[in-house]
C-alpha cells in the first residue's frame, strides 16, 4: 500500500510533497514494523491529504544510517518536503496523528 523509498528517490520524493509527509523505517521481520503498517494504514485513510512512506531498514542502509535508525519501526515527519522531526508515539491511529499535530507546532528540527 505505501511507495517505497529508496536512498537514490527519498530526498527528491519527499521535497515533491506539499502536505505532512511521514516516512517509516521497517523490515519484513519486524512484529512492531507490521503493527504500524496496519496502523499506518487507518492514519492514511482518515488523512488523504498526508502522504506516508516506506523504506526498508534491511535493503536501504545508507539511508537507514543517514537518519541514525537503531531501532525498528522509525517514523519521520516532513513537511513542506522539508524534514520536521522523528515522531516517538504509542502505535496507534489517535496516538499518530497527535504526535504528528504536536510535532507541526513546533519549529523544525535540523535534519538527520
């Protein structure tokens, strides 16, 4: 369901986007990677306009070590196709969408 991301297209990819964007870090194995998937999934349904997605931890290593991943799931915001901040929340759709909300009210942090 989610685009994957790669680290030749992240960058440019992400910049093409004008609403909240949300990239997360996964890998086939992961049991919490699957959860957020499912969860992830409910948040791009309610939120049409927010684009969410996906690079894979195990195939992406450069980017997995540009954006200093060490533990699975990781979830970042954009915005503006600019980078916004890691998102640190409860996997659920409510929990998701608040950190999101909270993350957008404050001023950006430096990329990764």
């Amino acid at each position: 369901m989610f685009e994957q991301l790669t680290q030749f297209d992240l960058h440019h990819r992400v910049a093409e986007q004008a609403a909240a964007t949300l990239v997360f870090f996964t890998a086939p194995a992961c049991g919490s990677c699957r959860h957020l998937k499912t969860v992830l999934k409910t948040v791009a349904e309610r939120h049409r306009d927010w684009r969410i997605f996906e690079v894979d931890a195990q195939h992406e290593s450069g980017l997995t070590r540009e954006f200093e991943v060490y533990h699975l799931p990781a979830m970042f915001l954009f915005s503006q196709g600019d980078f916004h901040a890691e998102l640190h929340c409860e996997a659920n759709p409510g929990a998701v969408e608040r950190a999101v909300a909270e993350a957008l009210a404050q001023p950006r942090m430096e990329a990764p």
